[in-house]
C-alpha cells in the first residue's frame, strides 16, 4: 500500500473513531428529565445531564441505558456532528 494510502486510511481511522452513534451506559443519577450515564465501554467519560425520552418506566441508578448521540449539535447551535455532548438516554436494557 502506498504512503498516501496509508495517511488516507489513517485519517478516516481516526475520524470514525470520534464518531459516536450509540452505546451502552449504566445510569448513575437520574431525575425525570435528565440523566448521568457511566459508559459501559472503558476510556469514555461520564456523559452528564443528558435528556431522556418520557416512558412509563421510571429510570433508576444502576439501570444499564441505550444512548444514542444526535446527527447535529442537541442545542442546535455549534459545529458537533455525533458529539458525546449530544447524547439521550432512549430506554433500559433488562
């Protein structure tokens, strides 16, 4: 593989790995509104005062959540694309 591939390879490498679609979180406090979830996959910080979907099931700490990260900024505002920062808790994995 030529050098140019190789940067090129690298480059989408690195910038998918900063791409954030979905992952798994045990909840560590939790309100009505918002929620703070310690990412089950080590060497991610704890993602906080993320916002969650209305159910009739009432979240609890401990619970193992799927969350999901917004396309754009959740603000609306700003530049992020796939940003921890715009992470929402969408239900509970029992």
């Amino acid at each position: 593989m030529s050098e140019f591939s190789e940067v090129i390879k690298d480059y989408i490498s690195e910038s998918l790995s900063m791409t954030h679609t979905a992952m798994l979180g045990r909840l560590t406090s939790v309100t009505e509104t918002e929620a703070d979830v310690q990412p089950l996959q080590s060497g991610f910080p704890l993602l906080t005062g993320l916002p969650v979907l209305k159910q009739s099931y009432m979240y609890e700490e401990g619970d193992t959540v799927l969350v999901v990260f917004l396309e754009r900024a959740r603000d609306g505002a700003g530049q992020r694309k796939h940003s921890l920062e715009d992470g929402i808790v969408v239900g509970v994995i029992k």
